[in-house]
C-alpha cells in the first residue's frame, strides 16, 4: 500500500512520513498535486485496501 500511496502523490513530492498505530501522515512538498488527483486517488487508495485486507 505505501507503493501506491508513493505513486499518487509522486515520489519526489514526499517530504517526510510518520505514522502511528491507526494514521499515516506525510508530509508534501506542493499540495496542490492532491487537488489535481483527489477524486482518483481516493478511490484507488480504496480499491488498495480492499486488496491488502484480503491478504
């Protein structure tokens, strides 16, 4: 899943990441490239989850 979420918002926009028990947080260089992807990128993030739970 973390590949994935890599590709969505591009690997060279990743600043920094964290996470905790039940949340990831990451840290993007421009923001604006979420706005661009927003309506796809939540539902391929869906679709990745599904398929990881399945495992």
């Amino acid at each position: 899943m973390s590949k994935g979420i890599a590709i969505l918002v591009g690997w060279e926009n990743i600043q920094g990441v964290a996470h905790c028990a039940t949340r990831l947080k990451i840290v993007l260089n421009d923001t604006c490239i979420l706005d661009i992807k927003k309506s796809s990128m939540w539902r391929i993030m869906n679709q990745l989850l599904l398929r990881d739970l399945k495992k």
